[in-house]
C-alpha cells in the first residue's frame, strides 16, 4: 500500500488528488474482499450448515485487511533493503520463511526464473566488477607534459 508523505518529491497540489484516487482504490479493494468472504462464507454454510453473521463476516474481513496491509508493508520493507522498487520471488520467498510447506511450493515454482535470475545477476556482477577496477596510475615526467594512450595502460 502506498502511503504518501509530504516529504516525497511530489508537488504538493498533486498530493491531496493522489490520496483521495488512492482512499477511492482502498475502498473499492475493501469491498470486493468484504464480497468474496462473503461468498466464501455462504460456501462453507452450504457445506458444514453452520451460518455466518454479518458482523463475523466483517470482522473476518477487516483481520484480513489488517494481514494484507502487514504483508505489503515487508514485502516493500525486503525490497527497499535489498535496494530495489521491484518485489520479486526472493522477497515473497523471504516473507514465507517459517512456512516450510508454502516454501517448499515457491521454490518449485520459482526455479526456472531462479536459473534466470542467476544469469542476470552474474552478469551484474561482471559489470560491476569492471567500473570498480581501478585503473593503472599514471605519472607525469617532469620533462615530458604529454601522456599517450599506449603509456597509459
């Protein structure tokens, strides 16, 4: 969930049209969750005969709001630490950390685009390795001003 400060480099008329479209979203997400618990709800009264109140359902609704707010929030916390803007599967994998099953499942499903990643941060490394090599030192004659090219390297 995007929370916006008044620190962010945003112009501050933009920043009171940004949070009402963003509320507006929030909304809106809310009550298609508070719908599909609802649903799931008569699904499992049709199953077990047991019936769900409303207030149950709401409540229900706003705990899941509650995790899903808390799952975003170290989701872009393992992201920033890891100095992206983009979550990926390693941050996800991270979160689900002390579920060993649901662990189990992302690392199956995750393999083919880990060989992936493997390539491109191999090639990260490459590339970072050569802009931090330094380069050889160069000294100046006093009788000569000139340095050509192939004196240097």
């Amino acid at each position: 969930m995007v929370i916006l400060t008044p620190t962010e480099y945003r112009p501050q008329k933009f920043i009171n049209l940004v949070i009402v479209m963003d509320t507006d979203h929030v909304q809106r997400l809310k009550a298609s969750l508070h719908f599909t618990m609802g649903k799931m709800c008569e699904e499992q009264e049709t199953k077990t005969q047991i019936s769900f109140d409303k207030n149950v359902i709401a409540t229900i609704t706003e705990i899941l709001w509650q995790k899903i707010k808390l799952i975003a929030e170290d989701l872009e916390a393992f992201a920033k630490h890891g100095k992206r803007t983009t979550i990926n599967l390693d941050d996800v994998k991270l979160l689900v950390r002390r579920n060993e099953d649901l662990k189990a499942i992302l690392e199956t499903l995750g393999s083919p685009n880990s060989e992936e990643n493997a390539k491109i941060d191999k090639r990260k490394a490459l590339v970072k390795k050569k802009k931090t090599d330094i380069p050889p030192e160069v000294h100046l004659d006093t009788d000569d001003d000139i340095v050509t090219a192939s004196e240097i390297c």
